[in-house]
C-alpha cells in the first residue's frame, strides 16, 4: 500500500498531466475553450481508471466511470482503460457489461479474442441439426439417411408374407408368370363343395425354340377351402389322382432321380414321361397352407426339368411352386 506522501505526489503528477493534455487540446482546437469535462475525460482515457488502485479514486476517474455508466460502457473491474480483457478466459463478474464484440461464452467462461471459437484442442464439431445453428434460424430436422441401392434382382426376392387368402385368384399363375410365347386357354373361378377357386391354363408351342423358354403346359387351380379340415380332405383326395387329369399327351412310366423342393404344410407330386421324336415329361404337385390348397401342372421337354448329364433335377420346375406358394 502507497503512503499519503506518495499518493499526494501522484496526485500531483496526474494535476500536471491532465494540464499538459488541456494545453495541447486548447492548441489543437486553434485556442477556442475545452470544458474542462473534456480534459479530464481525455487525461482518463489514457490510465487505467479500473485497475490502477492508486488511481481509482482520482475525481477524473471516478468521473470517467460515471459517464461510461452513464453511455451504456460501464466495465467491469477485471478490465482496462483500453475496454479489452487483460488476460485471457476471465471469469466475468456478476452485473457487467457483455464483453465486446463476443456472444456469451459457454460455461460462463469469457473466451480469448471475444468471438464463437473452436475450443482448443479440436474437439468433435456439433452433429448436424443439434442445437441453434449460427445466424439465429431453428434448428433443421435430421434427415434419415437413405439405405445404399441393393443391386438384387426384385426378380430374385420371395414375395412378402401374405394375410389370409380370401380370393383364390391372388395365388393362381398369369399369363405374365407362364413367360414369353405362352397363351392362356382356360381361365376359370367359381364355388364347389369346398370352396372358392380359380383356375388357369397356358400352353405355348412345341417347337424347340418355344419349348426351351418354359413349360408347354401350365395349369394351375387353386381353392379357398371354406376350413382347414376342409382342406385336408380337399388334399388328400387331389394328391391321390396319378393320371394327369390335365394332361393331352400320353404317361407311360415315371421319372426316376427327381427330387423337387416341396413347399407347404402338405405337399405331394407325381411324375411321368412320354417319348415320341422327343422325350417329354409330365409334373403334378399338390400343396397346403392351411386352408388354401393348390394343384400345379406342369408338362415339357425333358431336358427342361432333368439334367441330362447326371438325370437329376433342374430346379426349373421349382420357380413354379414357388410362386404359387409365396402367395397362398
């Protein structure tokens, strides 16, 4: 702490300044008068009339101090003559001013420079969409990224699962599934004594060319069978029949080393050949999914549903029962 000797000498020093100064303003405004107001701010603004202890209580400062409060300026203690933080991350004090040229620093925290930065040590930038975003706008919703394009054919995928079947025409084959060159002949629906069915028919040439793009006979019949105990007698009695009520062309023996995937609760299929120039051969499979039962006929060249070098099955006639079935 100062003694009165020299805190009278400083006062005296500071007098002698703030007359130096007025001199120089009266100079400077060609000899016209400066209130002496004006002097002593000017003298004010070059010491520190916040930090300097032995200053603090000069009528200049106290003065200075008044008018900053006065014009909205007022600082805290922590703060020089110049306005700026003497050193950095200062912690503001209770009822001051918002430091100059910075938002308010998280954490109650006066950051270095005054403005929004980057905590030092680089950590993670904000998540998109999280917070007030810079300039005050509301913050954007975040868009669910969209899943990477699966390259699978649609082609290739089972269908999904289906409710309970009400119309038997949703599980029947189209024209559409029998392929290129086929032509419906029958296509039928109606109620029997065990349901609702329908049912549909195509054939396509027997050419080579033809008989090499499917099936030459597709038929197919499918029922809604008004209860599962219906159903099970309705498959019983169809995977009974072994002489291809849908067939036009001869059986005259069965197909030995075929084993086709079976599909359904119940599931059954009988097989044939017939041979003129060329060999053909004959499929009827029969399948229940609860009370839905299908019947599918399927006739063409040999080499379409048997490998010819091993004899065993191709897995063409698979695509068919699979189809049907994904929909019952």
């Amino acid at each position: 702490m100062p003694k009165r000797g020299s805190r009278e000498w400083l006062s005296k020093m500071s007098t002698g300044l703030m007359s130096g100064a007025l001199a120089l303003s009266v100079l400077s405004w060609g000899g016209s008068a400066l209130p002496t107001s004006g002097a002593r701010t000017v003298q004010a603004e070059d010491i520190d009339c916040y930090n300097d202890k032995d200053l603090y209580d000069l009528p200049e400062c106290v003065e200075r101090r008044a008018l900053d409060t006065k014009s909205g300026n007022g600082r805290n203690e922590a703060q020089g003559a110049t306005g700026q933080p003497t050193g950095g991350d200062q912690q503001q004090s209770s009822g001051g001013g918002q430091p100059a040229g910075g938002g308010q620093p998280a954490g109650g925290q006066q950051q270095s420079g005054g403005g929004n930065q980057q905590p030092s040590g680089g950590g993670d930038p904000p998540q998109a969409g999280g917070g007030q975003p810079a300039g005050g706008g509301q913050p954007q919703p975040q868009t669910a990224s969209q899943p990477a394009a699966n390259d699978e054919s649609d082609e290739d995928k089972p269908e999904p699962p289906r409710g309970p079947l009400s119309s038997p025409k949703e599980a029947i084959l189209t024209l559409e599934d029998a392929g290129k060159e086929a032509t419906q002949y029958i296509s039928d629906e109606g109620t029997d004594k065990y349901g609702k069915f329908a049912r549909n028919r195509f054939e396509r040439d027997r050419s080579n060319g033809a008989s090499s793009l499917g099936p030459n006979i597709i038929d197919n019949k499918v029922w809604v069978a008004k209860d599962i105990e219906t159903a099970k007698a309705l498959f019983k009695e169809q995977a009974a029949i072994k002489n291809f009520p849908e067939r036009k062309e001869g059986a005259q023996g069965s197909v030995e080393k075929i084993k086709p995937a079976q599909y359904g609760e119940e599931f059954s299929f009988t097989s044939a050949f017939y041979q003129d120039e060329k060999v053909w051969q004959h499929y009827r499979f029969v399948i229940r999914q609860g009370n839905v039962v299908a019947v599918i006929y399927l006739f063409g060249r040999e080499e379409f549903f048997q490998d010819e070098k091993d004899r065993g099955w191709t897995g063409q006639g698979d695509w068919y029962t699979s189809k049907v079935f994904h929909r019952m």
